[in-house]
C-alpha cells in the first residue's frame, strides 16, 4: 500500500538495539564452524524454528547462549557490520545499539576485543554506508554491582567511543536502586543514562520511579507501564525523557505487542520511539515493528512522522549530526 511505502522510505532512526540480539541463526552456524565451536542443532532453520519464549527470562538464556559462538574482534565485526547493512536497507540514518561486554569478558573474551570489534564496524558503517552509529554499554542487572563497577572502570581507556551505559538483563529482584553508586559514577565521567523498565515485569512502575527520581536517567528502555502511574507520567513528560517501546518484543515476553499503549503515550505527548531490541530472536527488524503497529493501530502517516520526531529528540547524537537525521 501507499503507507507501507511511505514507511519504507521514511527515515529512520533506532534507539533500542543490541547488537548480541542481532546474531542470525545463518551468521551463528558460520561463526560456530570458524571457532571450531559445536551447535546442538543440525542446520539455521532448525534453530530458528527453536525459539519459542514466553518471558523475559526464557528469552534471555536463548540469547545467552547464542552469543557463545562470538570469540574474535573480527566476530564482532561481522555482526555489528551484518545488522548495520540490514539497518541500512531499511533506511536507517542513525542507531544507537547496546552491547552487553559482561556477558563476553564473563566467558574469557577481553573487553578490547568486543570493543575494537564493533568500532571499527561503526567507522566503516560511517564511511561506506552513510548510517551514524553510537554504542552504549549495558551492565548485566542479574550480576552484583561490583562486576558493572570494575566493567565501568574498564570501559575508561574507550571512553570517547561510548556515548553512554544501560542496564538490562533480567528485572526480577534487580531494581535500578542496586546499580545507584555505578550510575553515579557513569554519569560524572560523563556518560549518558538510560536502564531498562521491561514491560509487565515485577515492581516495573516502582523502578520506572528510581529511574526518574534516584538515578536520574536521561532515556528509559521500554517503560511503557509508566501509563499506569499519572505523577511519573507528568514527570517523564515534563522532563522529555525518550521511551524506547520494542512492540514485537513485547509480543513474545508479555500479552501484545503494547500497541494502544504506544498510541496512548505518543497522545499523550511522551517521546515514546519504536524500535527492534533483539530482531534475529524475536523477528523483526525497525521497519515491521513500524507496520505491526501501525497496522495494530491504523496509525497514520503523521504518528510516524512523530515517533521518528520522538527519536530525533531523545537520541544522543551530537547537534551536527542530529540536524542531518532530523
Ligand atoms: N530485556 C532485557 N535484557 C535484554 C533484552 C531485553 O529485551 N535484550 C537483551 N538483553
Ligand atoms: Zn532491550
């Protein structure tokens, strides 16, 4: 139709991407083979045909463990560069994507590796495919702070390759409160915020709460429960904080893909963007969460060009750069 074409063309930006949730059953077998490494899982089709989450901690051991297979900065590379072509076929300009280094250094692989990796990627994405890319570090939410402190401090010597920290993994028992002093210190050497509030997951509105008023986040990944509160919603508003809504994400780890919730938050004048988190695992890269919910909802050409407005404003690129994508 005329609005499936006007969404492919429109351009595009993506605030809530990791770069391990980018891992394709095809590059997985390939990387597998060159790492000498065996999958329980005789071809790509079958292992894609494995997936079958229904929660966020179902979802996370699958990721977990299809992320073993990455060993060398060179497998870095080749899967930042595989999602950045991807990203740039769908008309992406400018992509912010996570990389989680706890969940390579807690299996021997060194932290300059993931990170040369994934920045030479960024410098060659730049140059040959015109897409602008940041990188931002997540912490592992289910390990203790220690660990995310000393990966802080190790992220030092790269400092001007990162443009900010995040926390995910899994939620429960894991408040924004347990990483305070880590964000803290995130912050004074000058790194944006932003953590995770994941759709229906246990005490979500109460750690929607610490984000805004203990840690002081400058973006909140999911978030979209903030609907239930109306002081936190007034504050996010007043306060331009992005939300970074993953509607076929939320497909598989809660009841739907929070479409008239997205709706909700975009009339209510929130910054809320639309973006992919995982694609390889959940299916579907910026361009179909788009149409899912535009065909959830019938939303029209002017409440896309409004969430790519959203993203324009909450993401972190620098002025020179957001006056290009805008
Ligand atoms: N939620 C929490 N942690 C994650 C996710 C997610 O969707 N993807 C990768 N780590
Ligand atoms: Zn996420």
């Amino acid at each position: 139709s005329d609005l499936d074409d006007f969404l492919l063309k429109l351009p595009k930006i993506e605030l809530h991407l990791h770069i391990e949730g980018t891992l394709e059953p095809e590059l997985r077998f390939r990387l597998a083979e060159r790492n000498n490494i065996e999958l329980p899982y005789s071809s790509a089709a079958e292992l894609r045909a494995s997936y079958d989450f229904d929660d966020l901690p179902s979802f996370l051991t699958g990721y977990y463990d299809g992320m073993r297979v990455l060993r060398t900065e060179q497998d870095f590379y080749d899967l930042a560069w595989a999602y950045f072509e991807k990203a740039a076929g769908q008309n992406v300009r400018y992509t912010e994507i996570f990389f989680d280094p706890q969940a390579h250094t807690g299996r021997g692989v060194a932290f300059d590796t993931v990170i040369r990796g994934l920045r030479r990627a960024q410098l060659d994405g730049r140059r040959l495919l015109h897409l602008h890319v940041q990188l931002i570090m997540c912490f592992l939410r289910d390990y203790q702070p220690e660990f995310a402190m000393a990966t802080l401090l190790e992220s030092l010597p790269y400092r001007e390759w990162i443009v900010g920290v995040g926390l995910d993994s899994d939620e429960r028992g894991n408040p924004p409160r347990k990483f305070a002093e880590v964000f803290h210190r995130a912050r004074e050497e000058g790194y944006l915020l932003t953590m995770h509030c994941d759709v229906d997951q246990e005490n979500t509105t109460e750690h929607i709460r610490q984000c805004l008023h203990e840690i002081e986040v400058d973006r909140i990944d999911h978030g979209v429960n903030i609907l239930t509160d109306p002081e936190l919603l007034a504050e996010a508003r007043r306060r331009r904080i992005g939300l970074t809504a993953c509607p076929i994400s939320n497909g598989w780890v809660s009841d739907g893909l929070k479409a008239p919730e997205i709706k909700r938050l975009l009339d209510a004048g929130l910054k809320v963007t639309v973006n992919s988190d995982d694609p390889a695992y959940f299916g579907g890269y910026v361009s179909e969460n788009l149409a899912a919910v535009q065909r959830a909802l019938e939303l029209t050409r002017h409440d896309l060009v409004r969430l790519q407005r959203n993203a324009v404003e909450s993401c972190w690129a620098p002025p020179a750069v957001k006056d290009r994508i805008s």
